[in-house]
C-alpha cells in the first residue's frame, strides 16, 4: 500500500521499514479502524478522550493511591512535550528510549513523545546494559527519558551521543524540573496515520530479539479491535496488572485500552502475584492484565482477600492452561479472557470472552482479524489437523531492518510461530510453539499438553516440557518443574508425578525424566525461555553420547536438580 505524506523530519524509522512486497496484507474492513490520513494517538488517546468525558476523570492511580486526573496528566504530558522539543531538541521522527518502573511519569513520558511525533522506544527496567546498547545501536536512539532509579546500567550501555534526561531526581536538569517552566499546552505534531508511533522489540524467548515497528492507526486499531469488541471497557473500570509498558501486552492493557475508554488504569511498580491481590482489593480493580503463571501462583492467597470488584480478567503472554482457567473460575466465579497475541502485531488477535468462552481453547479471530492454519506449503490445512497460525488484520509485522521478515510475513499472511488447530465450527486451538512439538518414536507430543496435565497435581506450580534428542525414538519428553514449597523432590516425587501424568493423557506422552528446579527461564517479561531447556538438553545429549559407559540410555529416569548444578547455569 503506498504511505500517506510523513510529518517526521528524521526519516529513519520509514526509511527502514521493509520493502512493499515483504509486508502482511492489511485489513481495514471493521468500520472502527478506519482513520485518517492525519493521526496523532497520543491527542487522540489523551485529548479526545478529555473532550469526551472531561479533565476531572481519574487516569493513573499509583502504588500510594495518588490520583491524576485526565486534566492532570494532559498538563504533565505536554509539558514534557515542550522540554522534548524545546530544551532535547527533539524532532518529529527521532526515537526516544524510555525507561523505568511502571508508573504515572513512564505512562506520562510515553504519551508526550506521541504528541511530539517522535518514536517511542520503551525498554524494560530488568535489561541489562549490553541488551540496551544492542537496542540503541539498532533503533539509532540518541535521546532517553529514564527513571533516576534506573539510570545506571543505561549510562553503563556507553551508547554514543545518547543524552539523558532523567525524572525523578533532583536539580535543574530534572525533566520534571525542567517541565515546570514550560505551558500547559501543547499542539500535537500531526503525524500521519501511518507514521511510526513506537518500535517494540519481541523479549528474546526464541533469542535475538526484533524491533517491530507500529504506526499511529495501530495503536488505535488494537483498542478498536480487541478491547471494544471483546474486553469491553466501561468508563468507570479501574485496569491493573503485572506486564511492564515495555511489553505490548502491558503497554495496551494498562494505557492504551483504559485511555480509549475514558477508564483509568492502577500503574504499580511492584505487581508480582503477591503483590496483585492487596491491589485489587485496596483500590478496586475491576479489570486484570496478566500471565498465566500469575493467575496459577496467586490461587493460594485469594482467601486472604476480596477480589470481588473484579469483573474482567484477561491472560495473554503464553498459553493460558485449561487447568488454571478451571482452577481460577472455581475460586472466583471469573471466567479468564484467554487470547494471543504478538509484538509484530502489537496486541491480542484471537479471543473470546464471556459466554463465548471454551476452556481449553483460544477463541476465534477478534473482529478485524482473519485467521487459518496452514501447512508447510502455506495452504490451508483440513479443520482438525494441526498446522501452523496465520493472521492478518489491521496491524502486522514490520521489522526494523531485519533479514527475519520473510519469515513471518509469508503470502500476505504473519505467521506466528505457533502450532495451531482449527475446529469445525470455527474455534481455534493452541497446541505448541512450532518448535515445542516433540517427535517421539513417531508420535507428535505437544509439549503445553503435557505441561498441563502436570500442572492439574497440586504440588506443581509451574512446568516446562521439551525434547532430548535420543538416538533410538528421535527425542524423548523431558519435563521441568516447580513444586510447591515442602513438597518432597525425590525418586519417589518423580514416580508419583509420572503415574498422575499416565492417568490423564496417553502413556507414550508422558515424560521419560522430570527435573525439579526452584525456577523456570523466563525473560524479564515473564515468557518462558525453552529454547534454553532445549538447548541444555541437547548438550546433555550430547555428553550422553560421548560417555557410552553410562548405560543410562533409553530408561526412565527422573533427576532432582539443583539450580546451581544445572546446566542452564
């Protein structure tokens, strides 16, 4: 499709996106995500919605129960919009990384750099300053907007010519400081409608990670799709959650979606499982953002406290186990809003909601979206069969110069990676990563099967399954897990896990070893790492092969593995 004029005077991020011919095929048939030629999503998130419902409307709430009004937080928004253009020197089209604890200022900080038609970069406080001169090298960033408290490792990045302007601190050159001296208004660059608004790099589960480029309309388009038609919002909701707004899913769910609706939204630095249920119950929550290893890990403290202003609760990142839906349902009469989504396409796309819910399933394609599963050859496979999960829709995946393109975007389709089926009646069903399908002596095991049958014990709060590569059946299943604290972590664990495995899936299924750890990889968006499971085990394998003494080769074994003496470490 051919761009509309650009307002950036930094072209960089559109002369990067990929060619024509390599982008997905867009759909703009649901009449809500029809915009504009000029677009500007911060005005339209911020502005519009003052117009709408006015300024005295609560936004943000933090940790401490301070309240900033929409009037508010437009006054703090375009004055840090002056100090971006005015004191940084920043132009329509520069990136600006930000970084920092999720808060009201980060939220604020975000929205300012859409009104000043610069390009968002929002990195997660646990990267580590290697991972960020990475980004930065890619991005070309030569401005930052960083939390004091997480100024060091940035500064220890050593990126060239970047320049710093911390909030949070002391003195002159704070940027809340320096907004203080300027006007409360702010006239948004009219940006257009596809102009690059943020550049959202994937969090590493499959390693290097990739910078997604998303315009102006896809920031509405996301609201406008998934959280009208299926979340649905109400005004007076209160959203809360544990993803950061470095993470897409964390970024709609905690400001894009609450904005859109005249909501408000609990920005809280610490939103871990056990600090999520004081939260919902001090301030109300009534809509949830998070993973399933949340939900699973918060089902033991819900006694302790009333979650029944809770009325939407949405779980996205991974797979969402038909076990912990269950298990979340009989406890709080809520039913999880299941759904996947992807950075390269920036949010949500398959769900289902309220009576449309099935557990154990995803949903259907969200309106505005199309989806089919497909075989190696890209055409569609018979429903009931697994294939691999195409999307299209409104948004899609743009690499920032990235050779990886031609293989997500594949025939106007974005494929994601994942291992799907296709019911008869339309519903789709989530059966593995690609990679995480196991081939054993013939037989396909999907790995999140397994690793849901585990988690129905008591004992496991937590599982990751894989395959070893075996000589004589291809791979054998290895599974990781977490137990509850107490729980013993012996031979005889292993063989009464193996046992309760047996009873509830197919034997060949079941996992030849089970390993106990206090932890599972994870990014620092909380997504599971397997391609480091995987990648132990195959060098275990290996040394296995090297060490044909042992004798070990094709039992059923179970180890109880300490972190330390992990190969993972």
């Amino acid at each position: 499709m051919e761009l509309k004029p650009s307002a950036h005077r930094d072209t960089f991020a559109r002369d990067h996106l990929p060619p024509p011919d390599q982008w997905p095929e867009l759909l703009f048939d649901l009449p809500g995500v029809r915009y504009p030629d000029r677009l500007n999503c911060g005005a339209e998130l911020l502005d519009t919605t003052v117009e709408r419902f006015g300024p005295d409307r609560p936004a943000f709430v933090d940790g401490t129960g301070e309240i900033w009004s929409y009037g508010e937080l437009r006054a703090r928004v375009d004055r840090i919009a002056h100090v971006l253009t005015s004191d940084l020197g920043v132009v329509p089209g520069n990136r600006v990384l930000l970084r920092g604890p999720t808060t009201p200022h980060l939220a604020a900080c975000w929205l300012a750099v859409m009104k000043a038609g610069a390009v968002a970069v929002t990195v997660l406080a646990a990267q580590r300053p290697l991972e960020l001169a990475g980004i930065c090298e890619t991005a070309r960033i030569r401005h930052a907007l960083c939390d004091i408290r997480a100024v060091d490792d940035l500064v220890k990045a050593e990126v060239p010519e970047l320049r710093i302007c911390t909030y949070g601190g002391e003195g002159p050159e704070d940027l809340l400081s320096r907004s203080a001296s300027h006007p409360e208004v702010y006239e948004a660059v009219a940006t257009s409608a596809d102009d690059v608004a943020l550049i959202a790099f994937t969090s590493g589960t499959t390693g290097r990670p990739k910078g997604c480029m998303h315009f102006h309309r896809d920031v509405l388009a996301i609201a406008d799709t998934f959280s009208e038609h299926v979340l649905k919002p109400r005004p007076e909701d209160l959203f809360a959650g544990s993803p950061p707004l470095g993470f897409t899913f964390g970024l709609g769910g905690l400001v894009i979606f609450p904005m859109r609706a005249g909501a408000s939204a609990l920005l809280l630095e610490q939103s871990g499982p056990r600090q999520l249920p004081e939260a919902i119950e001090r301030h109300r929550v009534s809509v949830l953002f998070t993973a399933p290893t949340a939900y699973r890990a918060m089902l033991d403290g819900l006694d302790s406290h009333d979650l029944s202003s809770l009325r939407r609760c949405v779980s996205a990142g991974e797979n969402l186990p038909e076990a912990v839906w269950t298990a979340w349902h009989e406890r709080t009469g809520i039913p999880i809003i299941n759904g996947i989504g992807a950075t390269e396409l920036l949010h949500i796309f398959i769900s289902a909601a309220d009576e449309a819910i099935r557990p154990g399933t995803t949903g259907v394609p969200v309106p505005g979206f199309q989806a089919r599963v497909v075989g190696a050859d890209g055409l569609p496979v018979p429903d009931g069969e697994p294939g691999l999960l195409a999307v299209r829709g409104p948004t899609g995946c743009r690499y920032l110069a990235d050779e990886r393109q031609r293989e997500y975007v594949r025939d106007g389709w974005n494929m994601t990676g994942d291992t799907y089926v296709r019911e008869p009646d339309g519903w789709f069903r989530y059966v593995a990563r690609a990679d995480d399908m196991i081939i054993s002596a013939g037989y396909n095991i999907a790995g999140p099967e397994v690793e849901d049958a585990l988690l129905r014990h008591p004992d496991v709060l937590e599982a990751a399954v894989v395959g070893r590569p075996d000589e004589e059946r291809g791979q054998v299943v290895v599974a990781y897990a977490v137990l509850r604290e107490g729980a013993r972590r012996d031979a005889q664990a292993v063989a009464s896990l193996r046992e309760f495995v047996k009873a509830g899936i197919a034997p060949y299924k079941c996992p030849r070893e089970i390993v106990f750890l206090d932890a599972l990889p994870r990014t620092a968006t909380g997504k599971l790492q397997r391609f480091r499971l995987r990648n132990a085990e195959a060098e275990r394998a290996e040394a296995e092969r090297a060490e044909t003494d042992t004798g070990r080769s094709g039992a059923d074994t179970g180890r109880t593995t300490s972190p330390s003496a992990h190969p993972l470490e």
